[in-house]
C-alpha cells in the first residue's frame, strides 16, 4: 500500500445531515413557534374576557335585603328584594290577591319599635312591580308589612288604617 491509500483509508468519512432531516428541523421548529404564538395569544384573550366579565358581574345590581311577606294563614304572598344601587324595592306577588277599584295596597317598613312607615302604594297589578326607596328608608327596618287601604293609601305620616295582609321579617342579606 502506499502512503496516500492509507491516509485516505485512515481519514474518517464525512459526515453529512440528509437534507430530509433539515427540513423536518425547520419545518417542527416553525410548527413549535406557531404553537408558541397561538396559545400565548389564547391566554391574552382569557385574560381580556376575565376583566370584561369582571367589570361586567361589578355592574350587576346585588339584592342587599330580602323578605317574604306572609298572609293571615302563614302562606307566601308577596317576595320583597332591594337592590341598593338601584334604590328600588322589587315586590313579586306570589299568590292572586289584587286590590279592588276603591283599594289601594300600602307598604310599609316596620323598625324594632314597631312604628309604621309608609314606602308607597303598590300602583300595578302585575306579578312583579317596583318601587322606589332609598337606603335610608329601611335603615332600622325589621319587618315590612302591606295593608290594603282606601284609594290612594293614607295620608303622609298616618299609621295604616286596615290590618295588615301580608307582612314578613326584613333579612339583611350577606354578600
């Protein structure tokens, strides 16, 4: 043998990457950046819907007082909920009684005492109605009671001039 046959038998062969395996290298990196990309976008948008529907559920009226007003038999008659952002008392019927055309139904607030406060006059006949009342107005209160009075209601600062219907203890609900 002579000496340049044993220097290239000696000499290692070159080692070359089929170009098959680059190309799948390029082909699982771009795949890898597409995946990055895509769920790093995915948890921008949760986090965009998390604050939308946060601001959302901060907008919601939250009921702070609850009552079922009850009849002379113990049955549910009238649910009371108030909603202190909106400053409303909600009234839903829970039975078929209804005022007469010479009757109109009052609300009242009842505070530990037991002294009456007129709320207002339910003025609708549907199942559900509201009325106007500030915080203030059942600040103290314990119970609130409905009683059916002349056309109208009594006059400002009258205690009721009929029994009372419906009436129930006022719950100061926790949030």
């Amino acid at each position: 043998m002579t000496s340049t046959d044993s220097a290239v038998s000696q000499a290692p062969a070159a080692r070359r990457v089929s170009s098959w395996w680059r190309m799948l290298a390029v082909a699982l990196m771009v795949v890898l950046l597409i995946g990055w990309a895509a769920s790093a976008s995915m948890v921008e948008q949760l986090k965009a819907q998390i604050v939308h529907l946060q601001a959302k559920l901060a907008d919601q009226p939250q009921i702070t007082q609850v009552a079922v007003l009850v009849d002379g038999q113990g049955l549910p008659a009238m649910l009371a909920t108030f909603t202190a952002k909106d400053n409303k008392l909600q009234l839903q019927r829970l039975n078929e009684v209804k005022e007469g055309r010479e009757d109109s139904m009052q609300v009242w607030v009842l505070g530990a005492d037991g002294k009456p406060r007129s709320l207002g006059i339910i003025e609708s006949k549907y199942k559900t109605l509201q009325i106007p009342v500030l915080p203030v107005d059942l600040q103290g209160a314990v119970e609130l009671a409905i009683s059916a009075e002349n056309k109208g209601g009594v006059a400002a600062g009258a205690p009721p001039s009929l029994p009372w219907l419906f009436k129930g203890w006022l719950v100061q609900k926790a949030i």
